[in-house]
C-alpha cells in the first residue's frame, strides 16, 4: 500500500497528463507523428517539444500539422511555471517557424489552470503580447480537449 | 574553511550579481529608486522586478527611467533558465507597461552568457520575436554594463 502511494507520488505528473493530452487529441481525429516533436536547431542543440499531431483531411494529400508542448501546472508556484512555459512557447516558436512554418504551436493548459488564472492581468497581458496560443484539456479521462483558443 | 566553503557556496547568487548589477548601473550615472521595484498588478497580485533606477538629466524635473531583471544564469540548463527569463520578460512587460507606460524594462545578462549563448539560433530568434531589451554586465567589480542592447 505504502509502497503503490510512493510509486504513484514519484511518477512524474508530466507523465500522466502527456497521456491524458495524447489520448484527448486522438479523441477529436489527431494522429500522433511525433512523440516528442524533436527539431535540430544547431549541430549542438536540440529541442523537444512534447507531441506533434496531424490532422489528415480526405482528399488532401497532407493535414493540418501542430505541435503540443504540455504544462501540468502542478507546483507551488503558478506564476514561476507560467513564465518557463511562455518562455518555452516564444522559443519554440521561433525554430519551429523556421524549420517547419506550416505546423502550429500550442501550448496545452489544464482546464483548472485556465479557469482560475487566465483571466488574471499578468497572465492575459502576456498572452496578447506574446501570441500565445493554447488549448485547454480536461485531466480527467474522457474529459477532452475543452478548448483551443488560436 | 569547510564552514567557508559552505557559507559561501549557500549564499545565492543572485544576490551576489544583485549586487555587482546595481552598483554597474550607480557608476554609469543611475539612481537606484526601488530595489525591488514593487508592482501591485491585481488586489492579490504582486510582481516584483529586481531593480527601478532613473537617470536624471540636468535641466529636466524627470528622467529616463527603467526597470532591471537580473539574470545570473548560474544554473546546470542554460535553456530552462534562458525560458524563465523570457517568460519573466513578456510577463513584467505587460503589466509594467499598463502600471508606467515610461519605464523601460532589460533584463540583465552575465558577459560570459551572453557571448557563449546569445548568438545562437535559439536564443536570437527568440529575441527577434519577444522584442526582448537586455544589458550585458561583468560579473567582476569595476566590469560595469558592457553593452545595451535596445
């Protein structure tokens, strides 16, 4: 017992909800082609980002294209993993416009998170300024992908 | 002398370029007016950017006036401090922006950072599309503010 709490406890969140946003997209018609998305930006540096997704039309030869990058927001403090995180976006963005301009950005945000600190100055001040654009996931199985604000 | 060695490897470092950063800025003529700069963004909202400092010109009742995040970028993963610091940026900028429209928000960067990491694809693209203003300081006394970058 004590033993499963433990297991559970050190189990990267990450984790949990990387599956929860994979199994969302699949849901609504994505098909997973990366998992992570990984983009050479230099000889020496490489970037990850959490999952890339294509939305295949009929009739069209090649679909819609995102890349997911996914944020639990499940530490102390907000506002220190909001700002990696729009910090991750504004850079992900810039090589990803390079080597692939046709895919999309998003980042993904629980649904609690969204709820209770969207709609704050900081957080809406920064997302007008930066271009963020996100969608919003339910944690809990079946719940989904709730929104995509573009 | 183990003590010593504790002692000083404890001491956070952003304290020690805290430092080092004000008293650059004293020597090129500025006055520190808040150390920290204090914003009141919601009722239950505080940001706190490390510095406020203006450089009063003779013959005028105001001066020019800025705000200074000071980054160390002592850490193991330059990128992962490298996004914090931008999201901080977009962040501070919204918000500083609304609260006083005149101050002019840098963000603070060691030399040996800034030669070995900003001229990469990564960070400039980023740079590129944030619109983010930097000043580059020496972390040794008497280095001052090598360069700004507007």
């Amino acid at each position: 017992m004590t033993y499963e709490k433990t297991k559970v406890k050190n189990m990267p969140a990450k984790d949990i909800y990387h599956n929860v946003v994979r199994r969302a997209l699949e849901k609504d018609g994505w098909i997973i082609t990366d998992d992570p998305l990984v983009i050479q930006v230099e000889q020496k540096r490489i970037v990850y980002i959490d999952l890339g997704a294509e939305n295949f039309i009929a009739a069209e030869k090649t679909g819609e294209k995102i890349a997911v990058e996914i944020k639990s927001f499940v530490g102390k403090s907000f506002n220190a993993e909001f700002y990696t995180a729009l910090g991750q976006f504004i850079s992900y963005y810039g090589v990803l416009n390079e080597s692939e301009p046709g895919r999309t950005l998003y980042l993904a945000v629980p649904k609690s998170i969204y709820q209770t600190q969207f709609d704050s100055k900081l957080v809406s001040l920064a997302v007008k300024n930066s271009g963020l654009r996100y969608i919003v996931y339910d944690v809990h199985e079946e719940g989904g992908i709730v929104l995509w604000m573009n």
